[in-house]
C-alpha cells in the first residue's frame, strides 16, 4: 500500500505494510530510532510520536493511520540546528538521566504546548502522567516543560 | 573541610549527552542496526517444573529466513552463573543455555535466529515441546518442606553463615520487642528492556558483545569461560544504558546472543519484550524479616537480632550472597553492641530473583527502621529523639567489617532534616486533623546508609588511563558504566578540574574490555567514590609529566614551572606561556614521548553515607488511596560533584520507594507458579502526579580520600523511602502494618479490623 504522509516536515510518499506498527515502520523503515519501545501497549509512553497535532502512542498505532497525516518525531524537534525551547530546558533543568523516556516525553509535552502553550502545573503533570520515568526525574521534567512554555511566553 | 571554588565540580552542569538524548541521536544497544543482522526469539515453557524430552522443530524451520534453532538437545551443557561479576568469583553454577530440567514457568526452552524478528517469533511459535511435568513448589513454605520437589540436585535451601557482633542471646535490657516485616517482588523497571549484540568475526576469531551493561569486565569472563575463548579475543563494549537500578549488574542473555553469533559466524541482536524484562530477567527478592531487639528504658539500644528468609525464585544465582551482604550491612547505622544476623535462601519454582539497587540496604533498613519506628513508639519517644541516642558518630567502627564508618554526620542529616520538615509542627498538625474526617494524615521518618565501595567484602581498585591529545585535549579511558544518572560527567568534571582546561577538551570513554583496565563493575556505588579518585590521581600524576616537558621546553626545572588555565610558564617569567597542545607537540616531536598516565588507586576505607527521609502522607479512609503530600531527603554525600543529577537521584529513590512502601507488587499464582503480572496494564507505578516535588539537602563535610571529598548517592536514595512512608501511614492510622506493599486493599482491610476492634472495646 503506497501512502503520502510528512515525517518531521517533510513529504513522503512510501509502499508500507499498512499493519505494521507505527513505532516499528519510524524505527525500522524511517530509520528514526529516537523513539524508543517501553512496554509494546501504550502504558508507559516511550514511545509517544505527534501525529496530526495529537500525541499517540506509536506502539498501538497502525502504519496505514499515517496515511495523508503529519508524523513528528523527536529527531523533527531540532530545526535547523536550533534546539526547541523544550529541548534547550530539559538540558537546562538537568530532566534527563538514562535518556529512555526522554523522547516520549519531550513528544507528550511538544504536543501540550501546541494545544496550550500556557499550561498550569496541573495540566502539565496531566500531559505526562502517561509517560513513566523510572529515573524519577518528574520534578525537573515539570520544571522543563513549565520554563519552556515561559520561554515562549516572552518570545 | 575547607571549601574551594571549583570551576566545575559542584556545578549543575546538567548531564553528559543530555544533547544527544533530547534530539534522539544517541544509540542505545537496540537501537545499533547492522545490515544482514539477524535476530534471536526466544519460547517460553509452559510448565512451572519438569523435563523437556522432545522438541519438535520442523515447523519452525519451514518458516522463512530462519537460520538456527537452539534448544537443550543441541546446546552445551557447560553451567555458567548470571550473577558471577568476575572470573575468581565462586557462585552457585545452576544455569545452562537451555536445560532439559525446567524450573519455573516461562523459563526459556527454545530460542529462534533468522533475519527478522517476525520470522523468529513465528518459528518459535511452531516448536513443539514435550515435557514432564514434576510437583513443583512454588512458595517458599512448600520449598522447605521436608519432602519438597527438589528444584537442585544440592538442595532447595541455603543457609547463609550467621554475621554476628558481641552476644545478642547473652545481653539483656529492660525491653524487648518484637516486629516482623515483609517486602513483596517488584520489578525494577528500567525503562531500556535488555538489549545485546553481538558479532562473531570469522577471519580473527574474536567476539564482540554490545550491551547496556554493569559489569563488563564480568561478563566476558563469563563468556569466554562458557566458549572455552581466551578472554582476549572476547570484547564487551558497553552501551547507553537506559536504566538498570541493578538488573543489568548480571549476566542474563548475554550467553545466547554470544553463543548465536559464534555458532553462524553473523551478527545478532536479542532484545527482551517487557513481559521477558519481568519474567525472565530477575525480580527483587520478595523476603521476610523477624526483628528482635533489647533496649534500655532511656532508648538506648543493646542489641537486634534479625532473622531473613529470601526467595530466590528458580536459580540460586546472587541469592546467596545477597542474603550474607545484608547481615553485614547491619551496623552501618547505629550504635549496637550486639548483633545477630541469620539469613536463609530458598528456591522455589518461580521466576528468578536478583540483584536490586542497594543490594540488601533496603531489606536490612526497611527491617530495623520499621522496628525502631515501633520502638519509639513503644517508649514514647520521638522518632528523631530516639535515634539521636544511637546514631554513629564520625568514624566509629562499623562493626560488621571493622572499619570506621568514615568522616559520617548521622545527626546532622537528622538534626537538618527535622528543622527544614518542621518535623514537629507537622506531626502536631497532623494529629490534629486526624480527630475527624475521611483523611487521616501523618508523617514519618527514616535513617540508612550504604556504602561507597566494596572494600573490605574484597579489595576494591580503580584504573585509569588519560591521553594528552597533540591539540592539547585529553581523553581519560576508564572503566565506567553510566547508569544514565551522570558518572561520566563527574569524571569529565573531575579531569577537567584537575587538569585546568574547559571541560568540552575532555572526553571520558565508558568501559570496553579491549582498551580499558581492569575494573570490578558500576555496583556497591563505587564508581564515584574509587573511579572517581583513579581518574583523579591519574591526570594529577598526568599533569606532573607534562610539567616536566614543559620544563624541558621552557630550559628549566619541573619545581620552578607554574601551572594554571591550561598553560606552563617559569615563575619568574609569568608572560611566556606554554600551553598543553604546545607541551604535547614539543613532547611528540622534540622528545618523541606520548603524555599519557595510567594510574591505579586501592581503597583503605568504605565511607557510609547517612540518608534520612521524612515524609507527610494523607490517607483517603474511603478508597484506601495514600497520596504523598511531600518528602524531604537529606543525604550526606562528603560533595555533591553533580548537585543538579544527584538531586534528580533522590527523585529516582522517591520514585521507588513510593512503589515499594505503597504499590508496586509482582505477584506469582500460588497454584501454578505463573507470574501473574508481566505488563504494565496492572502494575502501578507512581507517575508525574503521584510524586511530589520533594526536597533534598546535602550535607558536604568532605570524605579524606573521596574525590574532591565525595562519597556515594546512587543507591542509597532509595534505601530510607519505604519504611519513612510505612511509618507515615501507620502515624496517620494508628496501625503497624509492616506487610508491603501498602495497597489501598491493605489499608482498607486494617481500618476495618480497627473498626472491628473498637465496636468489640465498646
């Protein structure tokens, strides 16, 4: 099946599997291995990719879904050489230990912000209750998102 | 300890490749495609004891793409031991590949390799296993029945020596008390399931194993062993490590994916599923505790006997050491005259247990500190108060291994922590919310130390070797393992410190056995405390040879020539400098001589590192729900290197003590030895919204040998959570429930009981 789709700003347009996972057409097929697989059923959110707008887990999303949609991965967040701000606040409020969730989260708290890019407290913990971190960094990730949405505040 | 302004140690400097993290670039072990790469599925047993005695293979190897079909007829029948660490290591020797005789449900009985994941997983599917089935016996009173199943040949029971300080059964005081406490199995969660590659070269003969690991000096002894290859022609490089919290400390699937590549000359990957992560990878001991203790009637305590029984599950493997190391982790804390530790393992037909964060830390504190809580409570003293009686002081001996417990501040951490919880306030406050209402409230404390090293269990060292590069940068090999919480930037810290250059100049390769010294392992959270000091020494001993280029270059003598930001320059001459690169250069050219240092340290001394948790709860009385109001950690770490990432540790510690004090449980049906959770559908774990935004205080007095003075963090952030939230919700109910987890059922069955109780007094 030949679906058209954009991956991080850019059209494309590929024969897939329609009934292979989403998570494993980025890895395998886009060659993105920047989402990561946690647990294969959408409980612990590593895997989280934007697609159209809206976080999803891609662990439980079909490749044929992709068809005419927008897909953002974590590699699409950097734009020309240029951090997002959430990347820049992450490495600045120290929000990343081992790394692994770190993806996922930074998709779920992307996706929030270009919802609501003035979030409270409440619904940036609500944003990434689903995403688990067993470095146990919520507090600095919070903080992370919270100055990011700041930053942009001010721009 | 006087205090320095460092130019990067003690800076929140966030973590080393925190920019390869956040764009997705960095490779962590599953991520390391290779074209023509195969891939390794493994099949599950279906029976929880018994004998494999056929294996039907013909329908896996019709499917496409499948190059090899292992099972225990056609594997070695060498024994190896996951958890052996290093090659002089004795250990129980239980395991195989595959084995015929099977041991708890779900244990491997086949593997598939093929050249698609989804070809292995449908081969594996298409084996057909015959079995025997035993009696197997899957809880631990069934195990020690007299005429249980043997699960071994040697037996189902190990009985660990007694640790043993003074007379605990001679001394005597005005009280006794009794407690028990239990800790359920949880899984350690590592976000990163197992991953390993490996690669067989068929023209050299030499193995190289990719893996996120702890220990990779460990696990190639344990692969060239079961090989039968030199150790030199095995090579184990580790990957970024997405989480360990001690699952990756051993040596699990390693074996198979070496044994594959080896087996089709080929390149091979194996990564676990997550319900492979909690099965078949090792969970944390489910273990009972029996604590005794005597204590004077002004609260000084005379002695504590504690009596453990650990599961390990199918496989001895690290259990029996487990179980010794907790007993001597029992004078870490307090002042005890007599104390008496017996430890008993027990293997039963369920999934492995293993190696967890804190090894025993957390069993032994949860023990004693549940014990003490009561005891206080016995004698109507504060908790607080109570310990300030008995604490360590600066090094006094650790009883157990007869060093001192090093340059420790227990009552500070106790005397700090109370004030900036306004420990006593809240506990008034507390009990006065507490007259009416569906919220009960309550806080509740804890102590804990750990260790900084492995000294005196065996000597401890560290290596390192660092390179001035001909552009004056430098490159320090040592053999680290981050576990993702920012080792190599203390490393990089350290050397750049040390060194006088920017800390971009420095580079600090993780371990791979083809280049690094030797080194033991990231465990026993010894990599700060004695690779930190290895990495220290080695560029001051470093810079002293460059120091003596220089004064070749510079016509001078090594005592006259100063050194500062990076360049050389003759005292009496401060305008002429010469810098590193130019040092380097001349020493290559001129001198034909490579600036390079290598440097070995041997620890004299295991520092503790006192830690007190204090805690607020509020407990819902309708639905049984514990939410954690607040928490304050106070660890005395002799100098925090990175505060930012050891603050982010104590988080990782909240994070899971929460789970272990209030939720997290991997419960086995006791009829047929099943896992009964291996998803996270039905495992909590505290999310963003259950964790609060904790506080943590350092106490940085300096170690003596530490680098610039630090001690540990790691593992002991965990260790004092769960009995500080057992005690706040006891404080908040009026109960004692020490049977973890505190899950909403738990709590909702004791405040019936209570209710019971009190309709019975009326």
């Amino acid at each position: 099946m030949i679906i058209n789709f954009t991956v991080n700003g850019k059209s494309v347009s590929m024969d897939v599997m329609p009934q292979k996972r989403l998570l494993d057409f980025i890895r395998e097929d886009l060659l993105l291995t920047g989402t990561k697989e946690g647990c294969a059923e959408g409980e612990c959110g590593a895997c989280t990719v934007i697609l159209n707008k809206k976080a999803v887990h891609s662990c439980l999303t079909m490749t044929g879904q992709l068809d005419g949609g927008e897909l953002m991965t974590v590699e699409g967040l950097e734009k020309d050489g240029e951090l997002d701000v959430l990347q820049k606040m992450f490495i600045k409020k120290s929000a990343v230990q081992c790394g692994f969730c770190t993806s996922g989260m930074l998709m779920s708290a992307k996706a929030l912000l270009m919802e609501n890019p003035h979030p409270t407290q409440e619904e940036i913990k609500r944003a990434i209750a689903g995403n688990i971190c067993r470095c146990g960094g919520y507090r600095e990730i919070k903080e992370a998102v919270a100055s990011a949405a700041e930053m942009e505040k001010e721009e | 300890m006087q205090q320095k302004e460092y130019r990067y140690v003690g800076k929140s400097l966030s973590n080393d490749n925190a920019y390869g993290k956040v764009t997705g670039a960095v490779q962590y072990c599953g991520d390391m495609m290779a074209p023509g790469m195969l891939h390794i599925k493994i099949k599950a047993g279906e029976i929880a004891h018994g004998r494999v005695i056929g294996a039907d293979t013909s329908g896996a190897w019709k499917v496409p793409g499948v190059k090899a079909v292992y099972t225990c007829f056609n594997t070695p029948d060498t024994l190896y031991d996951r958890g052996r660490v290093a090659s002089y290591e004795t250990a129980p020797f239980q395991e195989r590949l595959f084995d015929s005789h099977i041991r708890y449900m779900g244990e491997r009985v086949a593997a598939v390799v093929a050249d698609t994941v989804e070809h292995a997983q449908e081969a594996c599917r298409k084996i057909k296993i015959e079995y025997e089935t035993y009696p197997a016996a899957v809880t631990v009173e069934e195990a020690l029945r007299e005429d249980a199943p043997k699960i071994h040949e040697e037996g189902n029971v190990y009985e660990a020596e007694p640790a043993v300080y003074g007379d605990y059964q001679s001394c005597s005081a005005q009280y006794v008390h009794r407690s028990r406490s239990h800790l359920g199995r949880i899984t350690h969660l590592s976000m990163e399931t197992y991953a390993v590659k490996a690669r067989y070269e068929k023209g050299s003969g030499k193995l190289t194993v990719w893996t996120g690991c702890q220990t990779a000096f460990g696990i190639r002894s344990t692969l060239g062993d079961f090989l039968d290859m030199p150790y030199s022609k095995v090579r184990v490089v580790k990957t970024t490590m997405g989480g360990s919290f001690g699952c990756k400390q051993e040596t699990v699937i390693e074996p198979l994916a070496a044994y594959a590549a080896k087996d089709l000359k080929a390149d091979v990957m194996v990564v676990y599923t997550r319900e492979e992560q909690i099965n078949n990878a090792m969970l944390k001991h489910s273990v009972d505790l029996e604590v005794e203790s005597k204590v004077h009637g002004d609260g000084t305590i005379e002695g504590m006997q504690i009596k453990a029984v650990l599961d390990a599950g199918a496989y001895l493997t690290v259990s029996p050491s487990y179980c010794s190391v907790m007993g001597g982790k029992l004078g870490k804390v307090y002042r005890i005259p007599h104390l008496r530790y017996e430890g008993t393992v027990v293997c039963t037909n369920t999934a492995v247990n293993g190696s967890f964060r804190s090894w025993g830390s957390g069993e032994i504190v949860l023990a004693y500190e549940n014990h003490w809580n009561q005891v206080a409570e016995e004698l109507n003293m504060d908790p607080i108060d109570f310990r300030l009686k008995n604490v360590h002081q600066a090094y006094d001996l650790e009883p157990m291994h007869r060093v001192t417990v090093g340059n420790t501040y227990f009552h500070e951490c106790l005397i700090k922590g109370r004030e900036a919880f306004q420990w006593d306030q809240r506990k008034k406050k507390c009990a006065e919310k507490n007259k009416n209402g569906r919220y009960r409230y309550g806080v509740g404390m804890a102590l804990a130390s750990h260790t900084s090293s492995k000294y005196p269990y065996s000597s401890d060292m560290g290596n390192a070797l660092a390179r001035i590069q001909d552009d004056g940068s430098l490159i320090v090999h040592v053999g680290i393992h981050d576990h993702g919480c920012g080792t190599v930037m203390a490393m990089r810290k350290i050397a750049a410190e040390i060194m006088e250059i920017d800390l971009e100049q420095v580079e600090v390769t993780e371990i791979d056995t083809s280049v690094d010294l030797y080194d033991y392992g990231c465990y026993a959270s010894r990599t700060i405390y004695i690779l930190g000091q290895a990495v220290k020494k080695c560029c001051e001993d470093l810079l002293e040879k460059a120091r003596q280029m220089a004064a070749c270059k510079l016509d001078s003598r090594a005592s006259l020539i100063k050194y500062e930001n990076g360049e050389f320059y003759k005292e009496d001459e401060p305008n002429e400098r010469l810098s590193l690169k130019e040092t380097a250069k001349y020493a290559i050219r001129v001198k034909g001589e490579d600036l390079y240092m290598a440097a070995s340290v041997r620890s004299k001394e295991n520092p503790g590192v006192p830690s007190a948790h204090f805690t607020q709860v509020k407990v819902d009385t309708y639905s049984g729900m514990v939410e954690v109001e607040d928490c304050l950690s106070v660890h005395d770490v002799g100098k925090a290197l990175n505060p930012d990432l050891c603050v982010g540790q104590v988080g990782s510690g909240i994070q899971q003590g929460m789970g272990i004090a209030l939720c997290e449980e991997i419960k086995i049906d006791p009829k047929t030895g099943r896992t009964l959770i291996t998803n996270f559908k039905n495992y909590e774990v505290a999310n963003a919204v259950d964790v609060p935004d904790y506080q943590a205080l350092f106490i940085e007095e300096g170690d003596e040998y530490g680098p610039f003075g630090a001690k540990s963090i790691g593992e002991v952030v965990v260790v004092p959570v769960p009995p500080a939230l057992v005690a706040a919700v006891n404080n908040a109910l009026g109960t004692r429930l020490t049977h973890l987890p505190l899950t909403p059922s738990v709590i909702l069955e004791a405040i019936e009981r209570q209710q019971e109780e009190k309709s019975h007094d009326h």
